[in-house]
C-alpha cells in the first residue's frame, strides 16, 4: 500500500545535475528522472552523491505530456536525501531521491 502524502508521476526525461558550489571545475552528471511529484523526484544518475549534497537540477529532453499537475521543474535546486547503486543494461547507475529546496 503506497504511503506517500503526495501523487508521484511517472517520467523518463533527461536531466543534467551539478554541485551548486565547488571547488574545483567538476563536469555535470547525466541522467534521468524516474518519478516526481510536488515536493521531489527521484532520478537515475551515472554518479553516486553524498546524502545533504545541493545540487542544480535541469532538464535536458522534452518533458512531453506527462507532466503531472504541478508541472515538471525544468531548472531546480534539489538536496540528495538518498543514493543507492542499481544495474542498468550492465552498467552501474544511481537510483537517487533529490527533495526541491525552496528559495
């Protein structure tokens, strides 16, 4: 039975991720989002992220027409609350849970 307080969507759109201060010049991550709702989504992403790491959130492929009540946030910071591993067509990618900070 699903637990959640809000309806997630359903997605397969392309996203690039990056550190919102750093550093050093480190290169975007790629990926793409799995599911979002109003408050987060959760992403599959080639890099593993710290848990409380901020991150710009954009998108890079059309959000087509399931873009749920709320819309699809196309430019987001989000913070990581989650990472685990997960294998994709034999490569290891990220199954990642990205809650949206608000400003």
């Amino acid at each position: 039975m699903e637990k959640r307080a809000v309806i997630r969507y359903q997605s397969d759109i392309s996203i690039c991720c990056s550190f919102l201060n750093s550093t050093e010049r480190c290169q975007p991550v790629e990926g793409k989002i799995k599911n979002f709702c109003a408050t987060g989504l959760c992403a599959e992403l080639r890099s593993n992220f710290k848990t409380g790491t901020v991150l710009v959130v954009r998108t890079t492929g059309a959000s087509g027409s399931n873009s749920g009540e709320d819309g699809i946030r196309t430019l987001t910071l989000a913070e990581v609350k989650w990472s685990k591993p997960m294998s994709t067509e034999g490569m290891v990618n990220y199954a990642t849970g990205l809650k949206y900070l608000m400003l």
